[in-house]
C-alpha cells in the first residue's frame, strides 16, 4: 500500500511540473433551511490528484458538517477539526477536465455567520500552484478571554469547562481545541503547546 501511495504522490509531482496556476474559493453563505453552507471551489482539477485545504472558521468549526458534491466523480476525502480550523483532504484515483464545487460546509443558521476562509491550501503536494484569498487567524488557541496571551487567566477558564462535551449546556466550542465534541486531555495538550504565546 505504502508503495502504491508513493508512487501516485511521484507521478502527481511529476505530472504538476508544468501546471498553470489553479484559482481555489468559497462561496457562500447559502441558507439552506436550518443550515448555513459554504461551497469550496476548484477552478481546473487536470492533474490534481490530492487537494488539502485548511478552513479556519472562527468558533465554530467543531460544529461544521463537511458534505462532497457529485461534481468531482472519483474524489474521495477525509476532515478532521484542529482548534479553529476545519482540514479536508480529498484524493481521486482517475483524472479528469472538470472544475466544480468539492465540498460543501454545513454550518448551524441559528449561530451568527463566523469569520471563515482559507488559510492553506495545497494541490499534489505542493506541486501545482494554487491561487486563494488567504485568510489570516487572528486568535492564538488557547487565548479564550482575547487579550492575545495564554496564561495563567485562559488555563482557569479552560479548567472551569474541563470534562464538558457536546450536549451539555455548559459546553462552548471555544474550548474544544481538538474539536472532538469534548473538552479533555487532547484539548489540554493543545492549549500547554500555546501556553505563553
């Protein structure tokens, strides 16, 4: 398996060589009765066999839905939540000259509409360029009370919301650093790396 993956990765470098720029949006919001969604969008997928794209989507990424469009028949794709930041990698087997929406980020329409956009994305691995509006994270993971430190002042108010998960009507998404739907050791270690930023 190892083998196979190494070489695909070889031939998407390869093959991206020469590539032209690809451009790489949102689009949205679009009310979608009790959702909000956000449409990412890829200009030219010639060639492009792997796609990582980081969201940040300020105090509500634990809460995002990711759907896949059927626009790009062959991607298949993962996501996972880091603190503020929604990252999906997607992959296909087959190429094909197709543009279209990737994904779709389902959001809550009864929260009020975050700050989102893009803060990294890499087609192949880096070999295809890619053209976005990148959008710079304003909080340090871990500053909860908004003075631009982790100290001593954000760790009480972690520790108050410490063993909270999702459901329980204290729970704030704030503090659920890993964005597993649970405030516990994984958050924890994620708010020590940030602790005296």
């Amino acid at each position: 398996m190892r083998a196979v993956t190494a070489a695909l990765l070889c031939w998407a470098i390869v093959a991206g060589a020469e590539a032209t720029p690809r451009e790489v949006w949102l689009e949205g919001p679009q009310s979608r009765g009790e959702t909000r969604s956000y449409s990412l969008w890829l200009s030219d997928c010639r060639d492009v066999l792997a796609a990582e794209v980081d969201v940040l989507i300020e105090g509500q990424a634990g809460l995002a839905q990711v759907r896949q469009t059927g626009a790009l028949f062959g991607f298949f794709g993962a996501h996972h939540v880091v603190g503020d930041t929604l990252k999906i990698a997607l992959a296909r087997p087959l190429d094909a000259a197709v543009s279209g929406s990737l994904v779709e980020i389902d959001l809550p329409d009864s929260l009020p509409e975050p700050r989102i956009g893009l803060t990294r994305v890499s087609l192949n691995g880096g070999a295809i360029p890619a053209v976005y509006e990148r959008l710079e994270s304003q909080a340090i993971p871990g500053d909860f009370n908004g003075d631009d430190r982790v100290n001593l002042a954000d760790f009480f108010l972690f520790a108050d919301h410490f063993g909270m998960r999702r459901g329980d009507s204290a729970f704030d998404t704030r503090y659920d650093l890993d964005g597993d739907g649970a405030i516990g050791l994984g958050d924890f270690f994620v708010f020590a790396d940030h602790f005296g930023a």
